[in-house]
C-alpha cells in the first residue's frame, strides 16, 4: 500500500503562530507554489518559442527548436520528465484529479482553440513553408491531450515555437494579445499540473482559483490603465466607430451611415463608459462571490460583443475564455468548487489581481478614441498592369498585422497624431481634437503636438518582409486555400481589398497612406500619400 502524500502545506501552517482555522494554508501554499511555477513557465515558453528569422524556413519546425535548444538542454528537460514519470505522478489520468469531467472539458476546449487559428494558418510566403508536419503534430498532441493532462507540455512546446513565426518580423501591432490571455491560463494548468507530480496534490480548487485571478487581472490592469489616464472625463468612445471604418470595418456600408449611427450612439457614450469601468473594476472582487462572478464574466461577454461592433476586433478567445468559466459557474452538472470561493481566499486574489500586471503581465488597454486616424493601404502592381488594392487576408498568417497597420515608421513628410485606430494616451493632444475643425487647422495640430514616427531601421525591415514575402508569392504562384478557409474569424476585422488568387506576378508593391478626419458631419480623407514603393526582385532565370 502506498503511504500517503506528505502535505507540505498544512505542515507548515501547524508552525505559524497566527495559524487560524479560517485559513486554509494548504490551499495558499499550493497557490504561491504554483504561482512561482507558473511564472517560471510562461517566461520560458516564450524565450523557446522565440527562434532566429532563418528556423522558420526550415519545413520541421519541432526538429528545428530541439535543434536550437541543443542536446543538453533537451536532454536535461528529457530526463526530469522521466524521472516525474516513474517517480512521481506526472503519468497522472484526468481521473486522478479530484475533480470531474470540468477540468478536463476545459482545458481540452481552450486547448482546441489555440491549435485551430495555429492548424489552419494560412500558407507562409514570408519563409515559403506550410510547415504541415507540425501542424499535425499539434493536432496530436491535442487528441492525446484529452487521453492525459502530460500531454499538455508538448502541445504548449509546438503552440510558442509555431506562434513564434508571427512576431518574427517586428511590423508592428499588437497581435498575440487575444492568443496569449488563452495561452496563460494553459500554462498555468502546466504549473498545476508540475506541482502535482512533485507533491501529489490533487486539489483543483488551486488552477481554477488562480484562473479566476488571472482573468480578472486583465481586465483590472485596463481598468486600472482607463483610471490613470482620466479616460472617463475624455468621453467620445463612439469615434472608434469612424477610426475603424477607416480601416475597412463595415466599408460596405456608406460613410453617411457610419456618421448617423455616431449620433446614434453619442448619447449613451458616458453610460457606455461607466458599464466597461464597473465591469473590469469590479474584476478586484470577482473572487467575492460565485455570483459576483458569475455577473462580472456575463457582462464581459457583453462588453466584447461591444468592442466588435465599435472597433471590428473579434476577441473571440477572450469571449470563450470568460463563457467557459460563466458556464462552470452556472451550470448544474458542472460547477467549478466551493472551495474557491471560501473565507479569506478572495482577500488573496484581490492581491493577486491586483498585482497581475507583474506577474501575468496582460496588455495595457487604455486610450483616448480621437477624430483623426492613419490607414495604410497596400497596393499590388501586376505585371499586366493592374494596381489592386491587397486585402490584409493576402498576406496570412499576418493578416492581423496588415487590418491594424501600424506603420508609422513608414511616415517621413510629417508627424503623427495618433496610433491605429485612432488612439492616443495624450491628453494634450486628445483636447486638441476634441472640438471639430478644418483640415488646415488639423495639420497645425498635427505640426505642433505630433511626433515623428519614420524610423529608417524599421522601414527597412518593412521592405525586407515586402520583397521575401512577394517575391515567393512570384516563384511559387497561388497555392490551395482549402485550409485557410477553415480557419477561425479574425482578430481584426476589414472588409476592403482584393485576396488575389491568380499566378500573375507582381512586380512592385505600393503603400498609401491616408488621413482620414471626422468632424461630427462627415468622415472624409483629408490627405493621401504614398510613403513606400518596392519593386519586387525578378525570380532567377531558370
């Protein structure tokens, strides 16, 4: 018979001399151990997923990042697996846990949603591989995940080394946000998952707890974000709407309409505004109570149904993320435990939320929405002739990079206002445009608050992405689509340009910048330029 497991945690709170029987010290000593792992983990992850420009030329992409970690490496990590397999618990069934068939459910469905946009991706041109072996060994790794929690580990190990080709290229943007919030509470389970083959501890009531921590330190940290910059005082969230429809959301709609549903909506902006600062304030609390929770996640899942409609930014793995948790607390056959919402415990979490700009380190979500927004277009020259203007789904897997196009760097003949979309963190400029005006006094604003973004080292970089990723468009001509066409919904939502499908070359790609300026009548462009032309390098004679 085996002996039980040594509790470490209630170990030690027999010596602590404010022990006290509404603290359930083993619960905290699980939470900090599994904290610590956590964020040891999710740095790691990253640090491995990141691979030199050259390793995603490579078609075995899982060959490639053991190549890069070197023999020793794997070899070390190889053998601890090991020895927590035969030594320790990490051969754990789901069964194993005392929990029911929720965990499991969940992790295996946030896993699910990472492997789709990651199986799915359009064919890379930038590196000319589709790197389907890795692709299938992600869809693997998922099927045995659900067979064993271990599995885990390598499906994290081939999500980062694939993400990684994404942020390769720095262009711009901030793209991974919505994959990462989805990416941290499976890292997590992983530290959960490593603290209980070492400790034998078979408590879900800790992942699901830092879980809820988690969550709602996103939303606390873009609360807190909003605070800091007095976003309440500022208003005008409705001048998202013009900025994104710069950027081709709802382009098929006429411009006249976009400004009718502005006025539409300006009435309810300060009540607008008071609902997102309750709902992700409140986040500091969501540990307070199942059903504080259960109200905080609903409301979430509204709130990002908002952000779609205002902006065209689908975050819809945030949105599933929050449902899961609302249906584990809502459900009657599948509820996350008691224990979770026990005594002191939510006192703990409002540090942890508190602090999860630290130690989970979401996004920073706080602007002011402004009139004045910088759209770059990109536009292909065939060698028949034709001048299309590409859509940002032509350039998958970084169709995201190209629907925010964040390329001010681009921008010599004048300084900027604002980010994409429109946005800015400066009051003194958010003032600025705060009442309508002309073009002309807009270009005075722009001389005197603007800041120059053209950066000669980034926009060499730009053309360096422009040339390879055409250039092998060119020398490999259209390739099947079938996959791509299974691939989730965007992040970032446009509707303008061309996905071009046929073999013709393209022989120069230009990009257009244009400002667009909304002044509570019209949304007009108010100035168009080309800031980039790169002529796209012939391929070799045969």
């Amino acid at each position: 018979m085996k002996p039980e497991a040594i509790n470490p945690g209630s170990r030690i709170g027999r010596y602590l001399p404010f022990a006290s029987t509404r603290v359930d010290w083993e619960f905290l000593f699980y939470t900090a151990v599994t904290l610590a792992v956590f964020v040891f983990l999710d740095r790691a992850l990253l640090v491995v997923g990141s691979m030199p420009l050259e390793s995603y030329a490579e078609p075995w992409l899982a060959l490639e990042q053991l190549r890069r970690q070197g023999w020793l490496r794997v070899s070390v990590v190889a053998l601890a697996f090991i020895l927590l397999a035969r030594y320790g618990h990490l051969m754990a069934t789901w069964a194993d846990w005392k929990a029911g068939p929720e965990l499991r459910i969940f992790v295996v469905v946030l896993s699910g949603a990472m492997v789709w946009p990651f199986a799915t991706y359009g064919f890379n041109f930038l590196f000319d591989q589709g790197h389907y072996a890795t692709r299938l060994l992600l869809l693997i790794c998922l099927i045995l995940l659900w067979w064993r929690p271990l599995f885990i580990f390598p499906l994290l190990a081939l999500l980062y080394t694939v993400m990684g080709q994404l942020s390769v290229y720095p262009l711009g943007g901030t793209i991974l946000a919505h994959k990462l919030q989805v990416l941290h509470v499976l890292n997590l389970f992983a530290a959960a998952c490593l603290v209980r083959a070492v400790t034998a501890n078979r408590r879900p009531d800790v992942f699901w707890f830092l879980t809820l921590c988690l969550v709602a330190g996103a939303y606390w940290v873009a609360f807190m974000a909003k605070m800091n910059i007095d976003w309440i005082s500022y208003g005008k969230s409705y001048h998202a709407l013009p900025a994104a429809y710069a950027h081709g959301w709802l382009s098929f709609l006429d411009a006249s309409r976009i400004v009718d549903i502005v006025h539409l909506l300006k009435p309810f902006d300060l009540m607008l505004q008071l609902t997102v600062l309750v709902f992700e304030g409140g986040c500091l609390l969501i540990l307070k109570d199942r059903r504080i929770a259960a109200a905080l996640l609903a409301g979430l899942v509204l709130f990002h149904t908002g952000v779609f409609f205002l902006y065209g930014f689908l975050f819809w793995t945030w949105m599933l993320l929050d449902a899961a948790l609302l249906t584990l607390l809502l459900s009657g056959r599948m509820r996350l435990p008691l224990d979770v919402f026990r005594g002191s415990n939510w006192l703990v979490a409002m540090v942890l939320i508190a602090s999860a700009g630290f130690w989970a380190r979401p996004p920073v979500l706080g602007w002011f929405d402004t009139r004045v927004n910088y759209t770059y277009k990109v536009d292909a020259h065939f060698a028949d002739g034709r001048r299309v203007q590409l859509a940002p789904q032509f350039f998958a897997p970084y169709e995201d990079v190209f629907t925010m196009a964040s390329f001010g760097y681009l921008s010599a003949s004048h300084p900027l206002l604002v980010g994409p979309y429109g946005v800015t963190s400066d009051r003194r400029v958010a003032d600025a445009l705060a009442e309508p005006t002309d073009s002309a006094e807009l270009f005075t604003i722009e001389q005197a608050l603007g800041t120059v973004r053209h950066n000669a080292a980034r926009r060499e970089n730009f053309e360096s992405f422009m040339s390879r990723f055409i250039a092998n468009r060119n020398l490999r001509g259209a390739v099947d689509s079938s996959l791509y066409a299974l691939a989730p919904p965007r992040q970032f939502w446009s509707f303008e340009g061309t996905i071009v499908e046929d073999r013709t070359p393209i022989t120069a790609i230009s990009v257009v910048e244009r400002t667009s300026y909304f002044d509570d009548l019209r949304l007009q462009v108010v100035r168009e330029e080309e800031v980039a032309h790169i002529k796209i390098p012939s391929p070799p004679a045969q």
